[in-house]
C-alpha cells in the first residue's frame, strides 16, 4: 500500500513540475491582455427581434352616484426591439361591441385606437409605453374609459419568447365623480428577426 502511495505521489510532483514550466500558450495562440475587450452583455448583443400579438381589455367607468360605462376592447401590438434593447411599433385597438352604460349616452363613442408602442427590453422582460396616435370617429370620446389609462406604461415578463400576462389598473377620475378601472392581457410573441 506504501508503494502505490509513494507513485501517486511521485506521479503528481511530476505532472506539478511540467505544469509550472511549460507554455500554456503554444506558438500561434493569442495571450489574453489587460486590454482584451470584455464579453458584451445580453444586453447590448441583442439582435432585432419582431415581437407580435393580441391585446384584450375591459374598461369601466364607475361613477360614485349614476352607474357605470364599460367597454371590452381587442386589438394587437408589432414592434421591433434592435439590437441596443430599444421598441419601436404600432398598434390599435377595436371595440367590441357597444359601449354598455347604465345611463343613456347621446354622445358617440371611440370604435377605434391608433397606438404608438415604445420601451425596451429588459433582463426577463420589458417595459412598454402605449400612447395614443388617433382615434376614430375623431369627434368621438371614450366613456368606457381605456382612453384614460393612455399613455399606458408597464412592465411585463418573458417566458420563452412569450409574454402572457394580465395588468389590472384603477385610479379616480379627473372630475373626483368616480373611478376608471382597466384589466388588460397581453398575449405576445417573438416572430423573427
């Protein structure tokens, strides 16, 4: 047992001894330098991706004394995140259906919503701003309420090259006569490059 003792022992002293004087680095491979330029991040070595997808909304306009407005809306989002992290896109939003309010409305509704998409990519996310391009009919006003949230600006997670999340958001109305209240899922993918 002492034998196979002292050649473990005399066979890694050898192998010490031939690591210490020899050249890691043969003829024709470059040493690393202090001046070597480090490894970029995720970040900054981001390809254009084309991100593309649904949104749904539902919208209420509650009023502390003569009912509520709701609106449910669909719509979709394009944007392309570059190669620093940054989102460019467009997109709209359609109502479905018809405004429903618990009091008559002569007024007429917003049917549609132009949107400008900005952000960007984020470690396992992305921050989004959606704001407001047109709107149609342009004489009309949105009672539902989706109108309100607008510039709307949030932070969403990504799983896999997806982003499926829902945002549920309320505030009080700029008159202080009730609260708008919003739940919207965006359902998003990357596409490609």
């Amino acid at each position: 047992m002492a034998a196979w003792a002292a050649v473990f022992l005399a066979c890694a002293g050898v192998g010490a001894y031939i690591a210490a004087h020899s050249d890691p680095f043969p003829p024709g491979v470059d040493r690393p330098s202090a001046s070597s330029p480090a490894t970029p991040s995720p970040l900054t070595s981001l390809q254009p991706v084309v991100w593309a997808g649904n949104v749904k909304s539902v919208t209420h306009h509650e009023m502390y004394v003569g009912g509520r407005c709701t609106t449910r809306w669909r719509g979709n989002l394009r944007f392309t995140a570059n190669d620093q992290g940054e989102i460019d896109g467009t997109g709209q939003m359609r109502l479905l259906g018809t405004l429903r309010c618990d009091f008559p409305i002569a007024q007429t509704q917003v049917r549609r919503f132009e949107l400008t998409v900005h952000g960007r990519i984020l470690p396992g996310g992305m921050a989004l701003r959606l704001a407001q391009l047109s709107i149609d009919p342009t004489n009309g006003r949105d009672f539902g309420a989706f109108g309100a949230f607008l510039p709307f600006r949030t932070l969403l997670a990504t799983k896999d090259d997806a982003v499926n999340m829902t945002i549920v958001r309320r505030r009080v109305d700029e008159q202080g006569r009730g609260t708008y209240s919003v739940s919207t899922t965006f359902d998003l993918h990357a596409i490609g490059g």
